[in-house]
C-alpha cells in the first residue's frame, strides 16, 4: 500500500479556495480533484488517493463555506421529509468557484469527484463546464434537478464522461437519487458507467477499485 503525502493547505489566489496537492510522480499524466461532503474538509478524502492509479496528480479541495471548527461545505442543506433543501445560491456561487479554479491550474486532463455534496458539485461542474473535464464522478451523490436551465448542450456534452456509484443502503441520499442521475445521464447522451454496492453512506474498496479502472480508462493514465 503507497502512502500517498500531501503539502500543507494551499490558497489557490484567482479563488481564494484552499486546497492540498498530492501525487506520487514528478510528471503526471492527469489530473483528479476531490470534493468532500458536507460538514467534513479536504484532509477526509486523502485516503482514497493510496487506491487510484500513480500517474495522477491529486487535488483535495475545501468548501468555501465554514460550517464547523474542521467543518466545511459548498453549500448550506437540511434534510427533510420531503428530501434535501439546501441554498441555491451558494451551490451555484460554488459551481461558480470551481470552475474558475479549474481555469487557474496549469492545462492538463482532468476529472472532479467527490464523496456526497462533493459528487453533487462534481456533476453540477461536468454538466454546465464540459470543456474543463474529461469527466466527472458522483460517489453517494446525486444531482440537482435546478441545475437543468444551466446544462450543456449534448454537442458540448460529447467529451465528458461520468462515474456513479451509490449504496443500496444509502440512508442519507437514497439509492433513487443514483437511479434518477442515471436515468438523466442516458437522456443526456453522456457516457457513463452506473455502479451499486452493498453499503450505506460510504466509501467502500470495490467501489474504489472500479473508480480507478474508469479513471484509466478516462484520463491519458496508461504506460
């Protein structure tokens, strides 16, 4: 097992976002940001980085919205009977965001994901900024229905892949919500793999093993 080292938080200066950069070789071939759920920050998905491919250069990036004392998020949500309510403004003011931090890295291919509202950022990038992704992925995400008047047109859409994976025992984000991403998925003529695992709210390591086979197969990765 790599033991993947970080740098201490970066400010990133066009977006004020802070964020860590990891990556086992001095030249990567592509690029993979990391988005983490609401009320975490980036350190919680560094893990993750020892299960993917070598070639990559890893980005963890905090939310801009501090919600706690190591607490942060892209946008304020309740959950509620009726499913999640959540500040409009703020998720798009970070879709926003995001997309102007892509801008400001150096050129190479590159895919967002993330865990929970980092997969709804994520997908909510990859849909409206095609251009800036090779592809983006959903890990116990979902997406958001108002985001429909700002997607891409399917020309656009013709160069980005996608990746979800949920679980059958999500009791945060129900299974529906991967079923409904996927189903809009297919409308859309995006290519996608659809994945689902016998776990709840959480990452598991079969789902990281298929993750890292769609990033090879996603991003310029092999030998």
């Amino acid at each position: 097992m790599r033991n993947q080292r970080f740098s201490d938080v970066i400010r990133e200066p066009h977006t004020g976002l802070f964020f860590r950069k990891g990556g086992n070789t001095v030249a990567p071939k592509g690029r993979l940001i990391l988005l983490h759920g609401v009320g975490s920050n980036e350190a919680n998905l560094a893990p993750l980085a020892d299960a993917l491919p070598e070639a990559l250069e890893v980005l963890l990036l905090r939310g801009p919205l501090q919600i706690g004392p190591q607490g942060f998020a892209w946008y304020q949500v309740n959950f509620t009977s009726a499913g999640p309510s959540f500040n409009q403004e703020q998720a798009e003011a970070s879709r926003q965001l995001l997309s102007r931090f892509i801008d400001a890295l150096p050129a190479m291919p590159t895919v967002i994901a993330g865990f929970s509202q980092g997969g709804i950022m994520s997908a909510s990038v990859g849909l409206t900024e095609p251009e800036q992704v090779a592809g983006f992925a959903l890990l116990s995400g979902r997406m958001l229905r108002e985001l429909e008047p700002h997607i891409a047109s399917a020309e656009r859409l013709n160069s980005v892949r996608a990746f979800i994976a949920h679980g059958h025992q999500d009791n945060v984000l129900p299974i529906a919500w991967a079923h409904e991403a996927d189903a809009w998925l297919t409308r859309l003529g995006v290519d996608h793999e659809t994945h689902f695992y016998p776990m709840g709210h959480e990452i598991v390591a079969q789902e990281l093993a298929d993750f890292s086979q769609w990033l090879t197969d996603t991003l310029p990765l092999r030998p």
